[in-house]
C-alpha cells in the first residue's frame, strides 16, 4: 500500500534511533526516495542523489540497448519500453530536482543531457521544466523553455511546455 506520510513518518522515526538502525535507514531511503523528493526533503536525499543519477542513466542505457539489440525477450517489449519511458522522465525528474535542490547544478546539467539522449520531446522538456521550478531554479527553466522553443517542431511538443512555462514567474516590467 501507497501510504506516503506513514513510509515518511517510519524513517524519521528511525533517523533517531541511533547509529544501530542506519542499515535500517539507508535500506529504508532507497525503497521511498521518491516519496521523499516529491515532499521536497531534498536534504534526506543529499547522500544518495548522485547514485540516484546513475541508475536514471543505467535505464536510459538499458533501453539503448534493448532498441538497438532487440530479442524476443520482455526486456524489449513494447509493454516493458513504455514503462522504462515512464520511469525514466519521472525518476529522472525527481533525481534532477533534487540535485538542483541541493546545488549540484552540474550534475543535474549532466542529468539532463542523458535524459535528452533518451528523448528530447515535449514530454520530457516540461518534466524539466516543472522540476527546476520545484527546485527554485526559474533561471535554469527559462533556459530550458529557451532552448524547448527552439528546438522543438510538434505542436503537441511546444503546447506542452508552454503549460510548463506557464508556471514561471512572470517578469515584472
């Protein structure tokens, strides 16, 4: 069950138990990180944001290769690559907002251009977007919204991260 204030309340409770339970807190951290991104708990997230990075990178790779060398395995189903898609612009979006969050600006930078390689939709564009935001990043957004406009064609593509710009802040003249 999907209870995110109980899973956050169990690991603040076991953030002060002592050094005996930090297997416990750390096994405990990888099981809910994303709970604890979206509640914008950047600073729980600090120590394991940078291998949080790497496994969004290791399933950008995977799919890589899956397209490249498909078998007839689940690993290369249509049904398995929609959710690596899915995994990889949310999880994604999540580990960059975070590492924005807690300053690593060029380790999100870095992020961001596997997540390009992957896809560089509209889709993955406004994802972001919408996290640079979160992070309190509107310079880094509006580059992004920048280069998004430039760079992308589809009507589809440009209608969503307009809804993403949207969130900006508007300039004051």
């Amino acid at each position: 069950m999907y209870e995110p204030e109980r899973n956050l309340a169990l690991f603040d409770k076991l953030k002060t138990m002592g050094p005996a339970y930090s297997d416990h807190r750390e096994t405990m951290l990888m099981l809910i990180w994303e709970q604890l991104a979206e509640a914008k708990r950047y600073d729980d997230l600090k120590d394991k944001v940078d291998e949080l990075a790497k496994r969004v990178a290791s399933q950008i790779a995977e799919s890589a290769i899956n397209n490249d060398f498909p078998d007839n395995g689940v690993l290369s189903s249509t049904e398995y690559q929609r959710y690596l898609r899915r995994s990889i612009i949310e999880d994604g979006g999540r580990v960059y907002e975070t590492l924005l969050a807690v300053g690593k600006a060029e380790n999100a930078d870095k992020l961001a251009k596997w997540m390009f390689t992957f896809s560089s939709d509209g889709e993955m564009y406004a994802q972001l977007i919408n996290r640079a935001i979160n992070a309190k990043r509107t310079d880094i957004a509006s580059s992004l919204v920048e280069r998004a406009t430039k760079t992308l064609r589809r009507t589809e593509d440009l209608r969503l991260v307009q809804e993403a710009a949207q969130r900006l802040p508007k300039v004051k003249q």
